[in-house]
C-alpha cells in the first residue's frame, strides 16, 4: 500500500460543496475501491467523525437521494 496526500470533494451538513483536505497521510491501493483515511488525525484537525452507514441516513436528517454515499 501506499501512502498519499489525499482531498476529498464532499459537502457540509447544509449542503455547502468544499474540499476536504485530510491531514497527514492516507493509505491507497490502486486495486481497493477506497482509500484509507487517519481518523485520529482528523479528529486532532477539529473535525467531527460520526461513522454511520447509507441506511441510517434518515435517522440522520439525510435523504439518501440527495446522500446517496
């Protein structure tokens, strides 16, 4: 695996577009179909990380038309 800066385009909770740069250094494979991100890092950034998964989008307030990832 390798590791790499990484960005990543998504939006805020009101739906505001913008890039997330992700602090320090992801891990990429060209063969996986994600990359992996520093969560510790991103928590010590100042971002808030909730992991939730698709179906739990309405619990959420997010409608997985607009949410679909």
């Amino acid at each position: 695996m390798t590791g790499i800066l990484m960005g990543a385009e998504t939006q805020d909770s009101h739906g505001k577009p913008f890039v997330l740069v992700v602090p320090d250094v992801s891990v990429y494979h060209p063969a996986m179909s994600d990359s992996l991100i520093p969560v510790g890092r991103l928590i010590e950034a100042g971002f808030s990380v909730n992991h939730r998964i698709p179906s739990q989008a309405n619990e959420d307030g997010f409608s997985l038309k607009a949410v679909p990832l």
